[in-house]
C-alpha cells in the first residue's frame, strides 16, 4: 500500500481503496473495466470490485471482506480469473466486429468508443444509416467464422511510427507513446490495444449481436455477447419460442405465421366491436 498521512487501516465491512505500485490486475483503460478478485494478507482479506490507474500507482476499489488491512502489509493479489477470461473474450471480439464492420459496411467505418466487461461488448462506429439485418447476419458468420478458424492473437510492441507502417489501426485524436502495443489477430485485424485478450480466436467460442442502434447522428451501436453468455441468451429466445409454440399449440416454423393470424383476427375484432358500439349509440 502507498504510505502517507491520509491513509488508514481498513477494517471489516469498511469501504476503501488499496493503492499498490504494482499489480496483476488490469486497470480500466481503452474501454476495457479494471479487474475484480481479492488481496490477502496475514490479518485480512479485501475483495476488489474496480481497478484504476492513477499515475504510477494502482487504486483496487472495494470492501474488507475480513480482518483488517493496514499500511506496509505484504499483499498478495487473486485476479477473478472467470471474470478476466469472459473479459478477454469480449475484448478480442470487439477487434473482429471492427474488421468485420469495415468488410461488411465499408472502410468508412472507425471506432468511436467501446466498452469492454465479463457480460457484454459494446462497440460505437461510424455509419450514416442503421445496419440492416442481412448485414448484421452477415457480421455474425464472419466472426463466428474467424472464432472457428482459431486463429492466434499476437501481441508486439513496437516503435509508434513502425506501428503505422504495418497497417495497425489506430484511434483518430488518441495519444500514443513513443512506444505501442500492436494487437495481431490472425489475418484479419492489426490494431494498437493495451487491453486483455485470448492466446487464439477458438477462446471466444461463440459470438451474438444482441442490439444494434442508434448513438447520435453519424454514429451506430452494437451491442453483443460471446461465449456462455452468448449462449444464455440464444437459450432464452429458444424457451420463448417453445412456450409460444405450446401456447398456440403449432411447431416452431409455424409460431410466426400463427402470430400474425391472431393480430389480424384481432383486428378484425376490434372493427367489429367498433362497429356495434357506434349502432349502439345511434
């Protein structure tokens, strides 16, 4: 822990702030949360729900879960490694649906913001009119293709102009250091990321758009789920399906047209009730 005055000893069910000078965990940067786990020492145990970078120091957010923790304690550091994988998962996703937009829409497309946790993915573009559902079925197969080529995720780091040379893509108005962590994966996308990723595209498992909208004038969203997450959420529109289906008592290639049938004898009800209370009233 970082010594000064300000500073206290932290005792059970306190809320507080461990500031390390170095960490195995990742500090929230370039969309990507900070990590979640918990510091042990002799005397207590702090579970972290956030990570920040502040400077040369790291700040692990959260509560004593036990004991106590006080300036000058050995600590030793547990990343929540579910947590970490689903993360890295999403955050090598977010590489491909850029590759993929750009193959799909047009190179026009670039990066507008992004955010990465273990739940979801959500990646901001450049686009002037919603993307159609032909097209995000098309973004779909090219990544769940990519994630079954299993290709490998390479990381360099290289000299920022050496970067730009090797056709690594970069954020428009971001500030780079003299030297650059280059992100490789497989054929299809070189950009510069400091984040968290998988050793190959196979890791990802699977990949879902869940909701593509609109940020502002010019700018889309897309929000997706990978992995069992992604596989969560296909599972639920399958039940949903299947009580329909029991519901309306029809297969399930049959659920869509027995849909529309009741809408419109729905209608056609509501004329006819329409048309009765207007005789009524004569």
């Amino acid at each position: 822990m970082k010594d000064g005055e300000s500073i206290k000893a932290l005792s059970e069910g306190e809320l507080g702030v461990v500031v390390l000078d170095t960490t195995p965990f990742y500090a929230e940067s370039g969309g990507q949360v900070g990590d979640r786990g918990t510091l042990k020492t002799e005397s207590g145990t702090f579970n972290v729900a956030d990570t920040q970078k502040y400077g040369p120091a790291f700040a692990h957010i959260g509560m004593v879960k036990s004991g106590n923790l006080s300036v000058g304690d050995t600590v030793h550091a547990a990343v929540d490694a579910d947590l970490r994988r689903s993360t890295m998962r999403n955050h090598s996703a977010t590489h491909l649906v850029h590759a993929a937009l750009r193959e799909v829409l047009g190179e026009h497309v670039m990066q507008k913001g992004s955010l990465v946790n273990a739940e979801r993915l959500r990646f901001d573009f450049s686009h002037y009119e919603p993307v159609s559902a032909e097209q995000l079925h098309a973004i779909e197969r090219m990544v769940n293709g990519w994630i079954l080529a299993n290709d490998d995720v390479e990381t360099r780091v290289m000299p920022i102009e050496d970067a730009k040379k090797s056709g690594a893509m970069a954020l428009f108005g971001e500030k780079y250091d003299d030297d650059v962590r280059v992100l490789t994966i497989g054929p299809n996308s070189t950009e510069l990321c400091g984040g968290t990723h998988v050793n190959n595209t196979g890791e990802i498992s699977l990949f879902k758009i869940k909701n593509e909208s609109s940020l502002s004038t010019g700018v889309r969203r897309i929000e997706a789920l990978t992995g069992y997450n992604a596989l969560s959420y296909l599972n639920n529109l399958e039940d949903l399906v299947f009580e329909l289906k029991n519901k309306m008592n029809c297969s399930n290639d049959e659920v869509l047209d027995r849909m529309s049938q009741l809408l419109s004898n729905n209608k056609e009800k509501e004329k006819e009730i329409d048309l009765l209370v207007k005789r009524n009233q004569e």
